[in-house]
C-alpha cells in the first residue's frame, strides 16, 4: 500500500494483530505501537495515512474490485503464541519465507531486527553480525533450524 515505513515483516504483524482493514483503519496511536515492530514513528505514518481521504477511497475502490482486505491465518497450533523470532543467516531445510510462516502458523511472531523483544533467534550459515547482537541482548535465545524444529516436536 505505499505506507512510509512499513515493511513486509510489519505489515504482517499489523495483519495478524488486526485481521482485517477496518480494524486498522480505526486502531489509535496506542494500540498500533503494542504491534511487535510498530514504535511512535510507524505508528504515527500509519494514522497520517489513514487519515488522508485519498488512501481510504483508493481502499474503498479496491475492495469494490474485490479484494478482501482481511488477513486469514492458517493455524497449526498456539505452541508458539508470545514469542518472538528472527531468522538471520541461510537455512538448510527452509527458505525464509517458509520458516516465518511456520512460525506464524503456530502462534510466534517475526520480528524484522534485534531488539529487547525478541525471545529467540534462528541462526543459519553466515549469520555473524546479527548473532552477535543477540548475545549482547542477554536474554534471546539463540538456536539453530534443528533445535527450533525440535521445539515444535517436543513442547515444553
């Protein structure tokens, strides 16, 4: 949709967080900032779109051509409802984009960087620069695709 600063991973917290797009459309400041990766500056570009006429019938126009504006997860399970993830580096059994909806269908969410709200980091081949900042945080988890791959065999 062209929002300033809204990326792939954000849009699909924003997604999962509201469903569809007349929740967003109405969310305030406050509860568009709870959205993982969503701070003041997101949040306030967001308000500035939707509150601009012009974006909300370019919506309108879309959703008279059909299109449902409404986001429809496929859950596998709620094993990983409340943590966080970033996957950093190339994975051996899975493409990125696979792995985040693996992690989504089970209730996790994708984080886009690390940050103090991250639990786990994915590690993969060359992966350095982010695995080092997730050691420095203290409190992620770092694992590699197995061990995650294990958790979702073996809940704790």
């Amino acid at each position: 949709m062209g929002i300033r600063y809204v990326g792939s991973v954000t849009a699909r917290n924003l997604a999962l967080h509201f469903g569809d797009i007349e929740a967003l459309v109405a969310a305030d400041i406050e509860e568009l900032s709870s959205v993982p990766e969503v701070g003041d500056k997101i949040a306030l570009a967001l308000r500035d779109y939707f509150e601009n006429p012009r974006n909300i019938e370019e919506i309108r126009a879309l959703q008279e051509l059909g299109l449902p504006f409404k986001h429809q997860a496929q859950q596998s399970s709620q094993l990983l409802e409340g943590l966080s993830f970033l996957i950093t580096g190339t994975l051996n059994h899975y493409g990125r984009k696979e792995m985040e909806e693996l992690i989504q269908s089970h209730g996790g969410k994708i984080l886009s960087s690390v940050s103090k709200q991250l639990d786990y980091l994915i590690v993969g081949d060359k992966s350095r620069l982010q695995t080092d900042k997730g050691q420095k945080m203290g409190k992620v988890k770092i694992i590699d695709e197995e061990a995650f791959l294990d958790m979702l065999e073996k809940p704790q």
